[in-house]
C-alpha cells in the first residue's frame, strides 16, 4: 500500500464483523477479524452482545462494504433478518451480508431469502470467506 | 447514486449537512479514499466548517484511551449537562498493516452503549500507511463533521508511533492519557509525547497509585516554569504547561471535570486572535495537499518521462538526489510555460 498517490481502486475492503445476540464468547469472530486483516481487508469490530440496530447503526457510519455476523446461540433466525432488514431501511440494500457460527443447513434457505448471502460453517477456511469477499462486494464505483 | 453538479438533485454534501447520516458517512468515505468527489464535496464545506472544537486524544495502547472517549460522549449526552447535550464525532484512528495495508478497527467496542443515539457518530479511519497523510485525512473528515453540525469533535489517535504527536498537533486540544503504573518521574520529563499535551489525564484512577503517579506528573511537568516568561522574550519557545487531571474512565469519576476543562478551553480559544493551532491545522493541510498535486503532476503524461529517467538516475548514483528534485522542478515550470 502507497499512501502518496490517489488510490481510488486499490482502496480496503471495509468489513464489520459484528456479534448479534447473547453469545458468551467471540474467538472464532476474533480469529476471522485476525485473518481477514491479514487479506488486506480493514475489520472493524464490535465486541459482543450487540442488537441489530446497534449493528445496523455501526454499518452505517462506518459506510462498510461487508458486514460478518458471527452468531452461535441459534437465534439466528430472529436477528439477522431484523438486522438485513434494518441495512435496507437505511438504504444499505448494496452492503453485502455473510453470517457464519452454528446455523443449521435446513434454516440456510429462509436466511438467504432474508439477504444473507452466504453462511459459512464450522471448518470453512479464512480463505474461502476472503475469496468470497473479494468475488462479492459491489463496488460502487460512480 | 447520481449527484449532478447542476444542483436539480442535492450533493452529499447537502444532505450530510441536512442530517441525512448515511450522506455523512458515505462522504467522510470519499474523503478518506481521497476522491474527486470528495475533494469537490470539502471545497463546498470548508467555508462552513471552523467552529467546532477539535479534541485529540492519545496515549499508549491500553492506557484507557477508547473508553475515556466513550466516558466524554456520555458526558456530553448527558441531558442535565450543564452547556446541555450537544452532537459529538469520534474519529478513531488504529493501525494498517504495512504489509497487507489491513486493519483492525477496535475502538467501536467500548463505544456501542451510543450506537442508538443518532447525534452520536463515530467513524473508525485506518492509518493506511504514513502519519503526514494521516493527518491530512483526519483534519479533511474533522471539517466534513464540523460542517455537518458536531460542535465537539474527539480524535483518538493510534496507540503507539510517530502519528499520533502529529494527529495530536493539529487538534485544539490535546490529551495525553496516562495509566498510573506507565512510569516514573524520568517518563515524565522525556521528549515527546508528553510535550504536546494541553491536559494530561491520568486515566485509571480507581488504580492504587494514579494519585502519586498526578503528582509526580504535575511536579516534573512544571520544572522550569518561572523560566517561561525569560523563554519567551528571547524568542524561543514557551513549552506547554500541561494541566495534570485525574479521571477513572469505569467509574466516570472526573470525567464531568474533563469536560469542563475541555469547554472552558474551547471558549478560550474562540475568544483568542492568534489562534495558532488554526494555522497549523491550515498549514498541515495545505502543505498534505501540495505534496499530492506535486507526486500526481510529476506523474501525469508529459513529465511522468522526464520524472522516471530522473529516478533511475539517482537510483544509479549518477545523479544527486537534490540535484535531481531541482531539475524536476525547474522541468515542471518549463513544461507549464510551454
């Protein structure tokens, strides 16, 4: 990375790894933040028990390109539709939205047709979600 | 989105002004990636920022930093606040990797409690590389949130490094937090961080020691002072004569008092004429913006040869590489002229 010249194409990929719920712990968000920094992504991080409008309020700020919702309490099926609902009440309908933790397969349909656009399991690689990133997100050049 | 110049739909930049937030943070975006768009959005807001009061907040990692912020925010949130609750920004700068330019950006964590409070914003900026452009992208997203209403606006630098003295000297005030086990009197009268501070907290105050380690602070600090006046008159420079305050950011004891402080200076250097930290916020942007214009005119189609030829040169020891910026500019004048 330069820092002297404009950039405007090379410019990070913003990414919020956010935790909605009641989770006690936050390893495998830490770990995926940890990694997807070392892709050249900029991570931003929020810590745990967040509410959706709290995640919903932090993507918006921040302008982020990806938001990562880590979720292993299986109340998935409650937050992350209120929470891409609540990205397209702002007019975040171009943000791209990945959810990963412990989500059953059978509950994968209802939340891609939420707006999830991909959820990653237990034993995905770093790399199959940076590659996912990379392949995904909307540039929105204008 | 589509903003025509013709003015028939509204810029961002007019309805970041007219509170639409996602406006806000889609600029402050343009005008850290440094776009055209964001250039020609800071033109228009520039005249109509300079009102708020800049506050840099920096430290060593750990010291408490992040949560002293969130503490402030909530002071200043506070509806019985004695100056009433007012909008506050938080720029919260951390650290890129210089070798895959990522980042992570923490600072959100101890600031959630304020994510429903729509007069609370706080963006998170990646250092992307060296501090000088740092400090231009700072101030650039300072005057597009002065603009857009905050009055009070808290940038907490990066932990650790060269930066944060810069980011810290192109604020109004600046806070330098301590924790109390950090050191001894001999920290306190090394050059340096400590040197910039126009308030030193000695944050963790709840800590065994904090009180020992303010007065030790205080004392050193104050070393040579009756000298000032001498200083001054013989046209060196006065050093800073830092008030040394107390606060514990997990009670929220002393942080009102923090506050206050930070008013009664805003006010202060409102009233004042000379206000030199304007002109060196003003010289620091302008200087950023010079060097950019340079790199991408030396870049750009006609002298873009002559500028690589130059290069190869010097990287030859064929050429002196004061010589050869010289010719470069002297190039550049002749190119403009024909």
């Amino acid at each position: 990375m330069t820092d002297t010249a404009t950039h405007t194409t090379a410019r990070p990929i913003k990414v919020l790894i956010a935790k909605p719920g009641l989770d006690g712990h936050d390893r495998g968000a830490k770990v995926l933040a940890r990694g997807l920094r070392d892709e050249g992504f900029e991570v931003i991080y929020t810590g745990l028990r967040q509410t959706p409008e709290m995640i919903v309020s932090a993507a918006l700020q921040e302008d982020v390109d990806v938001v990562g919702l880590s979720i292993l309490s299986g109340a998935h099926m409650t937050l992350l539709p209120k929470i891409t609902a609540g990205l397209r009440d702002q007019g975040m309908d171009d943000v791209l939205v990945t959810a990963g933790g412990i989500i059953p397969d059978d509950d994968i349909p209802a939340l891609e047709q939420a707006g999830i656009a991909r959820v990653f399991g237990p034993g995905t690689t770093i790399r199959e979600v940076s590659d996912f990133i990379r392949a995904s997100v909307h540039r929105r050049e204008e | 989105m589509t903003d025509s110049p013709s003015g028939v739909s509204p810029t961002l930049a007019e309805r970041a002004r007219s509170g639409d937030r996602r406006a806000l943070a889609r600029l402050l975006t343009e005008v850290e990636n440094r776009t055209s768009k964001g250039e020609e959005a800071l033109r228009a807001l520039y005249p109509l920022a300079g009102h708020a009061h800049l506050v840099g907040i920096t430290g060593a990692p750990g010291s408490g930093k992040s949560t002293l912020v969130a503490g402030l925010v909530s002071e200043a949130r506070r509806h019985d606040a004695p100056a009433g609750p007012r909008p506050v920004a938080v720029i919260a700068v951390d650290p890129s990797s210089p070798i895959t330019g990522g980042a992570i950006l923490g600072d959100r964590v101890r600031m959630q409690i304020h994510a429903g409070d729509r007069d609370v914003f706080i963006r998170s900026m990646a250092s992307r590389g060296h501090g000088g452009g740092l400090a231009m992208a700072t101030v650039a997203a300072a005057a597009v949130l002065d603009a857009s209403g905050f009055p009070l606006i808290l940038i907490e630098t990066v932990g650790t490094g060269q930066s944060e003295v810069e980011v810290a000297a192109i604020a109004d005030t600046t806070i330098v937090v301590q924790a109390p086990e950090m050191g001894d009197e001999v920290q306190a009268i090394k050059a340096g961080l400590l040197e910039v501070a126009d308030i030193v907290v000695v944050n963790k105050a709840d800590r065994p020691g904090a009180d020992r380690a303010a007065a030790q602070l205080r004392a050193m600090l104050t070393v040579g002072a009756q000298h000032d006046h001498a200083a001054v008159a013989a046209g060196r420079p006065r050093p800073k004569r830092p008030d040394v305050m107390l606060t514990s950011a997990l009670t929220g004891a002393g942080v009102p008092e923090l506050l206050a402080a930070l008013d009664r200076r805003a006010s202060r250097t409102r009233s004042s004429e000379t206000d030199g930290t304007a002109l060196k916020r003003a010289e620091a942007q302008l200087s950023g913006i010079l060097a950019q214009r340079l790199a991408e005119r030396l870049r750009s189609g006609d002298v873009a040869e002559r500028r690589e030829a130059t290069l190869r040169a010097v990287a030859a020891h064929q050429l002196d590489p004061y010589t050869a910026a010289d010719e470069l500019l002297a190039a550049l004048t002749d190119f403009d002229r024909a």
